[in-house]
C-alpha cells in the first residue's frame, strides 16, 4: 500500500527539512515511536533527537499520537503527517 504524501508548503517546515537528522526522524516515524525509539534507529542521543523532534512538531511534520507508559516515565508517540 503507497504511503500518503503531505505537500510541504510552509516555509519554515522547509526549512525544518533542511536538517539530515530530522529527515532521518521523519523516515522512522512512518510507524508511531517515542524519542527513546527513534533515537535508536538513527544512532543519536535521545536528547537531540527530542530537540529535533519538537522542531518538527511545531511546523507541522510530526504530530502526537498516543503515550506509553515505560515504569514512571510516559512516553509520547510520534508519527509524521
């Protein structure tokens, strides 16, 4: 099954997709995941990739779909549009 497409107008999430790494986020968020897991994939820090995951999210590229509780801590899943 072909994967929908999202046209990219907005400048700044041009911008955002200038940025390797967050491209690289974008390719493992075509299945939902957390920081944690996406930071695995692409071999970074999960730090760094949070950072870069917030920039995504606030233009639009990523967006929340869901939690998962990991002992006390409450992972957000991501997954992009």
């Amino acid at each position: 099954m072909a994967q929908p497409v999202h046209v990219v107008e907005d400048i700044e999430a041009l911008q955002a997709l200038g940025h390797p790494l967050r491209v690289r986020i974008l390719e493992a968020l075509r299945e939902p995941g957390s920081a944690a897991t996406v930071a695995r994939e692409v071999g970074e820090p999960r730090q760094k990739v949070n950072y870069h995951l917030k920039e995504l999210e606030r233009v639009g590229l990523v967006a929340p779909v869901g939690e998962r509780r990991s002992g006390n801590f409450i992972e957000t899943l991501y997954e992009a549009v």
